[in-house]
C-alpha cells in the first residue's frame, strides 16, 4: 500500500502552519501591520533566492544523469 502524502496535501498542511505561526508572532509583538509587511516582503525575497538555487540545483543534476547516461 503506497502511503505517499499528495503535494496538495503537505501545501495546505504548511500553509496552516504559516499561518499560525504569523498570528503567533502578531499576537506576541502587536507590531501593526505596515510593520510586518517590510519583513514579509524580506521573507518572501529570501524564498525566491531559496528557490532559484533549488532550482539551479535540480537542472545541474538533471544534466550530469544525462550526461553520465551518455558516457
């Protein structure tokens, strides 16, 4: 029997974690919220830079199986 969580599954799962976690942090800081957009807008650079070397990553490796295929 195949016990894989489907992506959908594990994404909804992360974005309740997220969003907890951000009520969590707003509960505890009462920082207002034009406050927290500067750190969310960080937060999601740092997520794109993160997914462009996962990215890069995953086409080097992509290409070396290729090529080690070939030889």
């Amino acid at each position: 029997m195949d016990n894989k969580i489907p992506l959908s599954v594990i994404m909804e799962n992360a974005r309740g974690k997220l969003i907890q976690a951000y009520n969590q942090v707003l509960d505890e800081t009462k920082l207002p919220a034009y406050l927290m957009e500067g750190m969310l807008l960080e937060l999601l650079s740092e997520t794109r830079n993160r997914k462009n070397l996962e990215l890069i990553s995953d086409i080097n490796a992509m290409q070396n199986k290729e090529n080690a295929e070939e030889a």
